[in-house]
C-alpha cells in the first residue's frame, strides 16, 4: 500500500514550493558530482518537481518511480516527454547498471528497512555512479532505548500551509552502517540545516530526540 494516499499526495504537491530550504545545498553537490549527459534515477520521485532541474543541468535521461499511483499521475501531467514508472523502491524493475546517478529526496526514511532500498539503488547504479539523498533521521543519546523502525509524525513547511507525514524512526548511526553495508564509499554523510521539518507536537519522543535531516553522498566503487 502506498505510503502516500490520493489526498495526502495532492496536498504535498500543492504545498511543495514551501519545502524547499535544503535544495541549494543539495544541488551543489550534484553540480559538483556532474550530471550533464547522464542517466538519472528520481527515486521517490512525487510529481516529478525536480525533473526541470536535472533537465537544466544537462541530464542525458530521467526515469521516476513512486509507489504512490496519484503521485505518478501528477508527474506524468507536468512532464508527458518523462518516464515515470509506479514502483517499489525494495524492488527495482531495472536491469544492473542502468543508472549513472540516483536522487532520493527524502525517500529513504519512508522504508522500514533502509538496508533494502540501499541495496537495490547500488544493484541499478553503474560502476563508479553515486548516490544523493536527503533524509530524516534521529539523534538519539547513548543509552536511550527506543523502538526504532516505528511511525514518527513529522511536520513539514513552516507557514500555515504545513503537512504532516509520517515517518520512520531511524538512528542516523544506523543508516550510516546500512549504507556500508550495501558496499557504498561515503563521499558526504552530515546533517545539515532544514527549516522546512519538524517534530509534529504528537510525536511520542520529541522531548527525548533530536530530528536532523542528512544529507547524503555515496559512490558505488
């Protein structure tokens, strides 16, 4: 079932343009990377809000996948001349090597298991690709047990066209590993500023967590 229903879809959609304080940095680094003549996986992809920008960088090809249907048909509408393709991120329908770059603009904290998606991204990744992303994920003080790969309530825009999505908590410790272990190099892994996300006031652990967004930079080598 898809994480995103019709309603909340449209909603994210329509408020997009107040999400965006992160994508200055972000973008540094895939104009640091390079991106002109290459083939690009929009992991996540939504409504397809970042095809303009990948198409100005000189992106040779951009495929999207979304597992939400509604997210897919609004994509489709603004960019008819893109692929985008309704899909599972733990099972991607590309054949090994078939990308030159993956962007996944908070995706990766939607998946119980962020091992699984990692794994699949770096399957369809050729040989010396990368990998950006942007997720949240959880500062969490030494020994402070808590039941991780849970729904955590998370508000998203800072006006009052704000939207709440539900993520799922992670140590960023943890998705660090997950990273190793898929067999990325790690180029970037840090938290960086986003002004756009926060603890919703019914999050079960916001008094005894820290919510960072992290930015993320992995090269399959």
């Amino acid at each position: 079932m898809p994480l995103y229903s019709d309603e909340l879809s449209e909603t994210y959609a329509q408020n997009r343009a107040n999400y965006k304080a992160t994508d200055k940095e972000v973008f540094s680094h895939i104009e640091r990377i390079g991106i002109k003549d290459k083939k690009v996986l929009d992991f996540g992809c939504g409504d397809g809000v970042y095809a303009e920008e990948f198409i100005k960088l000189g992106a040779r090809e951009i495929v999207g996948i979304d597992d939400a249907p509604k997210m897919i048909e609004l994509a489709k509408s603004k960019h008819p001349a893109i692929q985008f393709i309704e899909a599972d991120g733990n099972n991607l329908p590309f054949e090994e090597r078939a990308f030159d770059l993956t962007f996944a603009f908070f995706v990766l904290h939607h998946f119980v298991d962020t091992l699984k998606p990692l794994k699949e991204i770096y399957r369809v990744l050729k040989k010396d690709g990368y990998l950006v992303a942007t997720m949240g994920a959880y500062e969490i003080p030494e020994g402070l047990d808590l039941p991780l790969n849970t729904p955590a309530p998370i508000r998203l825009g800072i006006s009052e066209n704000t939207t709440l999505v539900t993520n799922i908590l992670k140590s960023y410790k943890k998705v660090e590993k997950d990273l190793k272990d898929a067999g990325f190099e790690i180029d970037t892994y840090k938290s960086i500023e986003n002004a756009n996300a926060r603890m919703d006031e019914t999050h079960p652990y916001k008094d005894k967590v820290k919510l960072l967004t992290m930015l993320i930079v992995a090269k399959k080598t």
